[in-house]
C-alpha cells in the first residue's frame, strides 16, 4: 500500500471524494504539487492562485511555475504559505 493510500484509509478519504476534489504535497517548501486544479486566476513571483472545484488556493512566496497540465501544477522556489478557503 502507498503512503497516499495508507492515509486516504486512515482519515476515510475514498477514492471517489478524491477525483472530485484536490490535493497537494509541499516537499520541504522548496516544491509544491497540486492535483485537481480547474484554472490559475493569478500568477506572479510573489503570488500564485489556483481555483479547484472545491477551493481556491493561495500560495505566497518567491514562486516559479515548474510544469502545468490539463489538472496539475508544479511551482517551485521558496514556498512561505499554502492559504486555502473552501468555495460555496
């Protein structure tokens, strides 16, 4: 069983929650993944939003996006803050 596996099961995370929602791994404040991304609403090296179908986020720091596909990001750089508020 993976890592994310193993806590999907330990906090009652299914796998169908998951591909409706979003998720992201801050990988020691230098990277950032995010999965589930909907659009970027802003991009700046100071302030980057991501819109989910379930949140927006908001990462501070001195930010490069790395890599974006149709559902994910990789920004990368010095990783201050990952702000999230649910949407409506």
């Amino acid at each position: 069983m993976s890592f994310f596996d193993e806590i999907k099961k330990d906090v009652g995370i299914s796998d169908m929650k998951m591909l409706s929602g979003f998720s992201y791994v801050n990988f020691c404040g230098e990277a950032l993944y995010i999965e589930g991304v909907k659009r970027l609403d802003k991009i700046s090296n100071e302030c980057i939003l991501v819109r989910t179908s379930k949140a927006e986020l908001e990462i501070c720091g001195n930010l490069n996006v790395e890599s974006v596909t149709e559902n994910t990001i990789v920004i990368i750089g010095q990783i201050e803050n990952v702000a999230s508020r649910r949407l409506k």
